[in-house]
C-alpha cells in the first residue's frame, strides 16, 4: 500500500511529522479523524461518529472478501472468522442474523455499539487512553490518543493528497468517502481550494461500486436517523 509522506503543514499554528504508522484498520482511522487529536474530543455528533464507524466497520469485513455490497444489499462471501476480535464479533452477528440483509439494516444495529467497541480496540492496541470529563449535568468518557502525531496522521495523509490533487488508495478512499457522508469532509478540506472538495467527488464517483453501495446506504442510513430523531 502506497502511503504519501511528505510533510503536511497543519491548521492552528500545529505540524504533524510524516508518516508515523501505515494504516491498518479502517474504525480505529476514522475514529481518530473524528476526535481531536489532542484532547479526544468528537468532532461530530456522536450519531454521526457512530454510523461512521458502523459503516468503516462493514468496509473492514468487504475488504477482507468476508462480504460484498450491492444494490442495499448485504451478501455473506467468507464464514471464516478473521483474527482481529472486532471484525470476528461483527461478522458472527451478521452470521448469526443472515435473515436481515439490508445493509442500512446493519449499519443502524451496529451504530448502537460501534463507539464502545473500537474505543476498546484502540484502547487495547494502547492508541488511546480514556479519561472522564465533567460536562454540565453529566460524566462522559473521552478516549485521548496516546501520541497525537499518529492520531493526526490520517488527517494529514488525507489532506496531502487531496490538496495536491493525486489519487487515493483503496484504504483512504473509503476512509474519506465516509468522512465525506457523516460531513467530516468539511472539517479535513478546511483552507483548501475548490479543486480539492470537486477532485475527492470525482475520485469516490468513480470508486469500486461495492464501495459506492455502502456509501449510499451510509448516507440514506443517517438521513432516516435524523428525521426519525426529528419526529
């Protein structure tokens, strides 16, 4: 897997060296792209971290041939169990219930538990370090990374390549399609030209289709969560 290493200039008078990890697991990335890379809070709504996570989760498994996307559906390709724990848990239950396939089905079930599951995996690998905060009437948790410069890392390697406008490996396409669905895209492309926002459609329209399916059911998934939170 190509990686881009150039140095990234960052926003807010902060510089993230290059290159500290090459990615691996597609949640534990856009769980760090969606906190900030200092202090672990959410850049977005916790909703929208969740299904986030539930879709990057999915993409895992697809990535993995355990399971393919088309036309909103979900397919079972491979029973095997992988050897990341998470991936073994998701793919069991998806096993376990095959009778739904939807994957907009799937994307809200796991929406329910996807943020305690790869905070525990991050937390396991030693990424992050949670910590309880005081926020007015109510404890929360926040998962700080343990070194800020691999937690910025997909942020910087994002930016990079969008910024100059060169493709995106399979692993970061689908990392910043799904920023892109949950409005994250705004926060990555800050201080960019146009050229950047328009490049990142065209290379996600022209995405794998398995790919572009989940996107869609991603982003059909979180706008019924919202009018259903609405009404």
């Amino acid at each position: 897997m190509h990686v881009h290493l150039e140095l990234i200039p960052a926003p807010a008078h902060r510089r993230v060296r290059s290159g500290p990890h090459k990615p691996k697991l597609l949640a534990d990335e856009f769980f760090m792209l969606a906190h900030d890379d200092q202090s672990g809070r959410p850049r977005l709504p916790h909703s929208s971290i969740t299904f986030g996570l539930a879709a990057a989760l999915l993409a895992e498994l697809g990535s993995a041939r355990r399971i393919h996307f088309e036309r909103g559906e979900l397919t079972i390709l491979d029973q095997r169990a992988p050897d990341d724990w998470l991936q073994h848990m998701v793919l069991a239950r998806l096993i376990a219930m095959s009778q739904h396939t939807g994957t907009r089905t799937w994307l809200a079930y796991l929406a329910a538990t996807s943020y305690d599951l790869v905070a525990q995996r991050l937390w396991q690998a030693g990424m992050v370090k949670p910590k309880t905060e005081r926020r007015m009437f109510k404890t929360v948790t926040v998962y700080a990374p343990t070194d800020m410069n691999v937690a910025a890392w997909s942020w910087a390697r994002l930016l990079g390549s969008l910024r100059n406008l060169e493709p995106l490996d399979t692993f970061d396409l689908a990392l910043a399609g799904i920023a892109r669905e949950v409005r994250l895209d705004q926060w990555i492309l800050q201080g960019t030209p146009h050229a950047s926002t328009t490049h990142l459609r065209q290379l996600l329209a022209e995405a794998p289709p398995p790919m572009r399916d989940l996107l869609a059911a991603l982003n059909a998934a979180i706008g019924n969560a919202v009018m259903s939170h609405r009404t």
